[in-house]
C-alpha cells in the first residue's frame, strides 16, 4: 500500500441518448485508508465500523434495517442537503484491504467541503469514541444483513465456497454473530487511529468538477 491520488474525468462521447436524456454532472469523491485482508483479526471491526457509518443515497424511502440511524445519514447527508450519496465501504483481498467513505454532490463549490466532510468522520472515529447505543446498533445491523443473505440458497453456497478457498474450512452463522458481538468501542477506535496514523491516505475522484478538489498534499496534512 502506497497512498496516492487519481482523478478520472468523465469521458464525453456523442450519442444521441446525450440530448435526450442528459447526465447530471456529479463529482464524485472516495477518501481510503489500508486495513487488514481475509485473515486480519481487524476485518470484522472494519465491517462493524463500515455499518456504524453507513449512508446512502439522499433520497431514501426509510423503513427498518434501511441505516437511517448511520452516521452518513445523521451527520452528513441529513445536514447536507446538496450531497446526492455519502456513505462508507470496505473492500478485502487475501493479504490487505480499504476501508474508506466515498460522497458526491453535482455543486463545483461544494466539492472542497465535501471531502472536508469525509475527512472528519473519519478523523472523529480515531479521536472519540463510539457510544454504547451506537456501537449495539451498529453490530445488530450487521448481524441481521449476514443472517439475511444467507437465507439465500444461491448465496449460502458460494458464501460455502468462498470460505473453504479462502480459510480451507466454513465457519457456520453463529460463530460469525459471535465475532461481530466481541468488536468493542476500543476495538474500533484502534483500527481508526491505526489507519490515520501510520499511513498515507488513498483519494480518488471521477466525474465533473476534479478541480474543485482539493490537493492530496493538503489532504495528506489534515490527518497529520
């Protein structure tokens, strides 16, 4: 893992489906940082942390298990009306993997607060501590998302086949949940502070405005 940053602008192609049915130009911002792959002792805490965070689109029809609690929800699309998504993500590989939060807004004068924004969740986790309520809620929703899936024949059988690839055995659904229950506050707050503290950021951008967007030296400097 080495950092860095990568802006993608859009491509402009000409097509008659253009006039018709025109694109909204949208900036859209992901801030990452390396954490633990497949056989991390830390991968199930990045996973509770990623539903702690949680987030979405803006537009949301709610209802039980959508995250409205999440803190992407209550902290920054809530407050934010000209964002269109913010939410976190991970992603694992056998030897290392991200976990990061990602925004998007169509406003070019939005787009440096934006990724000011995504940079203070992040930096909030690694500095206080999540609340009790939080962190139970967190966990029971990451729980009822596994349990869910895998009421799924077709996704019970590859989650099978992924697991003896990866570990050479299959761990059954309980121990799972037990794994999930033992992430604590602390548990949490180390992995964030791990993550902002002893490596540089990843930061990538595509669509409309990437000017707006602000340098990765600058960025690199606000987690230091």
């Amino acid at each position: 893992y080495r950092g860095g940053c990568h802006l993608i602008e859009n491509q402009s192609t000409s097509s008659v489906y253009t006039t018709i049915l025109p694109g909204e130009e949208q900036c859209r911002v992901a801030l990452a940082f390396p954490v633990g792959g497949w056989h991390s002792d830390s991968m199930v805490t990045a996973c509770v942390l990623q539903t702690l965070l949680g987030g979405g689109s803006s537009f949301s029809a709610g209802g039980p298990g959508k995250g409205m609690y999440s803190r992407m929800y209550q902290q920054v699309l809530n407050r934010n009306g000209w964002m269109e998504t913010a939410e976190a993500f991970t992603t694992f590989a056998d030897e290392g993997g991200l976990f990061g939060v990602s925004a998007s807004t169509p406003r070019a004068d939005k787009v440096e607060e934006l990724v000011t924004i995504l940079a203070d969740q992040l930096a909030r986790i690694a500095v206080q501590q999540v609340g009790d309520v939080e962190l139970s809620r967190a966990r029971n929703m990451l729980k009822c998302n596994v349990l869910t899936q895998l009421e799924s024949r077709l996704i019970l059988f590859e989650d099978m086949g992924r697991q003896v690839l990866t570990y050479g055995k299959r761990e059954d659904a309980a121990i799972t949940c037990q794994k999930i229950d033992s992430v604590t506050a602390d548990d949490i707050q180390k992995l964030a502070q791990d993550m902002l503290e002893n490596y540089p950021p990843a930061l990538a951008a595509t669509g409309s405005h990437l000017e707006k967007v602000p340098s990765y030296d600058s960025v690199s400097q606000w987690f230091r």
